[in-house]
C-alpha cells in the first residue's frame, strides 16, 4: 500500500489513519473476545492493558501491510 498521502477534498490525509481506524476495530474485537472468554478479570489496570493492546495491534498492522 505504502505510505503516500490521499487527497481527500482537498485535505491530504495519511494512510496511517487508516491503520489506526483498522488496529482500532481489532482491538475492540480482541477485548470483547477476552471479556467473554472470562479472562478480563484478571486484567490489574484495564486503560493501561488497553493501550498496550493497541499499539501491538498497530504494529502488527503495519508490519503486515508494510510486506504489501
């Protein structure tokens, strides 16, 4: 996909929102999966795991679409 700005309206905007908005919905899925399968409650402090989670995720995404 690479990293080339989008014109949107005139407003440029970068794929990293994007990847942001993608990492942002994985997360959401994955916390949902873990508070079903019951392992939420052994989470100590839920905004602090909730930004890890995220920024993983994001890595993860842009390594994935950086092989694209």
């Amino acid at each position: 996909m690479g990293l080339r700005e989008w014109a949107l309206g005139g407003v440029l905007l970068s794929p990293f929102l994007l990847y942001a908005l993608l990492a942002l919905l994985c997360t959401g899925l994955l916390r949902l999966g873990l508070q079903r399968v019951g392992v939420a409650h052994w989470i100590w402090h839920e905004a602090l795991f909730d930004t890890a989670l995220f920024v993983c995720v994001l890595a993860a995404v842009v390594a994935v679409a950086s092989r694209w």
